[in-house]
C-alpha cells in the first residue's frame, strides 16, 4: 500500500478530473465543487494557492470519491 501523497488542492482536483469529476462551482471561500455524474457525493477541495492539503482532508476526499490511495496515487502520475 502506497503512502498518502503530498499534494495541492489543485493538483488533487486534476487528479479528480481524470476520475470523472468536473467543477461544479467556486464557494466565496475559494473551495472548489467537484460533481460526478451518478455519483453519490459532491467533493469540496480548499484551494489556497501553493498550499498543500492536510492529511485528513485529502484521506476524506478520496474516500469520498469511492477511491482508493492507490489510485488516487496513479490518477496524479497520468
């Protein structure tokens, strides 16, 4: 099992475009929508520049994604 990556908020959500996800909308806080067609849940990714996701927030998202790490992993090397 691969170790959770370190990443950005938009480098998650291009990992979750590649999965499917499109932007919905922008919040005023600057969290980014991400909606998937049939899929059950929204994910709400915080953008704040070059800064990178917290652990928990990015494990939170990815599972909410009905993804697993390694794939997450093999969504950011495509």
């Amino acid at each position: 099992m691969p170790k959770q990556p370190v990443v950005t908020g938009n480098e998650a959500i291009a990992a979750f475009g590649r999965a499917g996800f499109a932007l919905d909308r922008i919040a005023k806080s600057s969290h980014h929508i991400l909606k998937k067609p049939g899929h059950r849940f929204l994910l709400t990714v915080p953008v704040h520049g070059a800064e990178n996701l917290k652990p928990g927030t990015l494990r939170g998202l990815i599972k909410a994604a009905g993804i697993t790490v390694e794939e997450f992993v093999e969504l950011l090397n495509e």
